[in-house]
C-alpha cells in the first residue's frame, strides 16, 4: 500500500514533464495521452517488481520510453526540412488559418509568441535525427536527467549515451545553423517572423526577437552556446500549460498530418 501511494505521488508530480517529453516524441496529443495512461497502469501493475536501484521518476520515465519507442521505432523519421513542407502545405490550407485564427481570438491559450514557436520548431526538428538520440537529448538536456540515470531508461551504457548526447547535439547545431534566420542570417527559414506577422499584425517582430536570450547572442560565434539558450526555452515552456498551448498543438497536429501523408508519398 506504502509503494502505490509513492506512485501516485511521483507520478502526479511528474505527469506534466511526462506528457511534455512524450508529446516531443510523438507530436501526438492522442498518443501522448494513451501513452500516458499505458505508463499509470504498467507501473501499478508492476510496482513490486521495483527495488529502488533508481528513483521513482528514473522508473516512470523508462516505462513510458519504451513505450514511446515501440510505437515510434516503425515509422519514418522526418526531414530536416519538415518545417520548409508543413510551410507549403499550410499555405495551400485556408481551413488550417481559419482554424487557428479562431483559436489565437477567442482562447485563452491562443497566444502567439515567438519563444513559443522557438520550442515548436525544436519539436519539429528533432525528429529528424535518429529516435534513441533524440530521447536522450530531452532527457538531459530538457529534462535534466543525470547520465547515469539516462543509461537506466535508454538501457545503454554510459558512454554510449553521452555519445548519443554528442552527436544529437551536433547534428541540432548542424540543422539551425544552416537554417534558422534567427540565428543565421543566411538562414532559410523565417517561420517565427512570418508567423508572427499573422498572428500578430501590430507587434514589432524585432522587438520580441530582441527580449529573446538567443537571438541577442546570434552573433556569438560559440554555436554551442546558442544550442544551450534554445534548449533552455525548450526546457521553460510546457507545451500543454503555456500561454500559446492550444494554437501550438493545433499547429503541431497539422505537420503530424502534413508528414504522415509526406512519409506516405515518398
């Protein structure tokens, strides 16, 4: 009885950091939820199988990254362009702006900022590089998990995990660098900006960009640096419980559907 009402405790203590890092696998609010649930009923299945060789949360967290890579290992992983075709599709999608027109009008979480979209877009792109970087890259560096407990969830060994936190830090750098007009102004991708100018038609993109760490520090030629500033809006902002959580996950529900058919086709 003592070890169940420990897990409900855990578990509604970290649900929210639970759902915003599934929802960053899965761009699903569907499947996030049903992973979710699947985590709550495994782990009170199974709770005297466990014995305390990690926290409770470490458990949790392993419960529902397994559960995120069966349903995610099969399908595809996406472009490093995604944002360029979810871009074209939308434009193309009268019913998508009016939808998320009478969402930025009349909801509470309909807001439109642009660190808000900075995370979306982090969402995005990190599904472009392989699925196990990708986990361990939110697990350290958006949910602050010590290696060693990151080998615990990713059943891995220790150096194999910071060699996946390496190389999906440099391939993210890789990514932004060549397209993110916010960091680089050679960049391809205005999205922010663009986005901005709809949904906010009397707010100075520039001077939102100014209040925004990052992109102060674009000129810094420490890329890595610029990596921790994005990674640190990613970490600060719940995609369920923001002020922009309703209009970003009605966009994120679009490119899912854009990249399915994308994937589908190609």
């Amino acid at each position: 009885m003592e070890n169940i009402e420990n897990l409900n405790q855990e578990f509604e203590k970290c649900r929210s950091q639970l759902k915003a890092y599934i929802l960053r696998i899965t761009t699903s609010k569907e499947d996030t939820e049903d992973i979710i649930q699947e985590t709550y009923l495994k782990s009170h299945k199974n709770i005297n199988s466990f014995r305390g060789d990690s926290s409770l949360k470490t458990w949790l967290f392993t419960i529902a990254s397994n559960l995120a890579k069966d349903l995610m290992r099969s399908k595809k992983r996406w472009p490093e362009n995604v944002t360029d075709i979810c871009k074209e599709a939308a434009m193309g999608n009268q019913a998508f702006f009016q939808e998320a027109m009478q969402i930025r009008m009349s909801s509470s979480q309909g807001n439109f900022e642009i660190k808000e979209h900075i995370s979306f877009c982090f969402t995005c792109v990190s599904k472009s590089i392989p699925l196990e970087h990708q986990l361990v890259l939110l697990l350290k560096e958006v949910h602050a998990f010590k290696v060693k407990e990151i080998a615990t969830i990713m059943e891995l060994t220790e150096a194999m995990v910071k060699y996946y936190l390496r190389t999906a830090r440099s391939k993210m750098v890789e990514i932004y660098d060549h397209r993110c007009s916010l960091i680089n102004k050679t960049g391809v991708c205005h999205q922010c900006t663009e986005l901005n100018g709809i949904f906010n038609p009397k707010q100075k993109a520039e001077e939102e960009l100014r209040k925004i760490e990052m992109v102060k520090n674009a000129d810094n030629p420490d890329k890595e640096h610029l990596m921790d500033l994005r990674l640190k809006i990613v970490e600060d902002l719940d995609p369920f419980s923001s002020a922009a959580a309703e209009l970003q996950l009605h966009h994120l529900q679009h490119n899912n559907q854009v990249m399915k058919n994308h994937l589908k086709n190609n």
